[in-house]
C-alpha cells in the first residue's frame, strides 16, 4: 500500500514534471488531501476499496465531507 500511495502522489508529479511542488506534505508543496475514515495502510487489503472518503482538501478548503 505504501508504494501505491507513492506511486499514484510523488509518481504522478513526477511524470508531470511538478515533483518540485507536488506529490508530497511537505512545506512550501501544494498539499490538497483526501481524508479516508479508515488507515489505509493498517486496514486489510479487502476492505480498501469499501473505505471511505470523509474529507477532501482542495487549495486549503474543505471541498467535500462526508
């Protein structure tokens, strides 16, 4: 889980060439988020796509709750 949810934040800026500015929490980075209301990388890997999406952060607001 940990290299997909690298792959699919750090890789996808890398292959848009933003990885100085996205694709990690990191200060200075533009951070839009999406919270889930279970861990995804202690839940079981059949109970990821049943996850869900609780809060989206979006340029610092909150664009959706659940």
């Amino acid at each position: 889980m940990e290299k997909a949810i690298e792959l699919y934040t750090l890789g996808s800026a890398y292959a848009e060439f933003t990885e100085d500015r996205k694709g990690m929490i990191k200060e200075g980075y533009l951070g839009d988020i999406v919270i889930f209301n279970e861990d995804l990388m202690t839940i079981p890997h059949d109970r990821i796509m049943s996850a869900k999406v609780d809060y989206t952060i979006v340029g610092g607001k909150v664009v959706y709750k659940r």
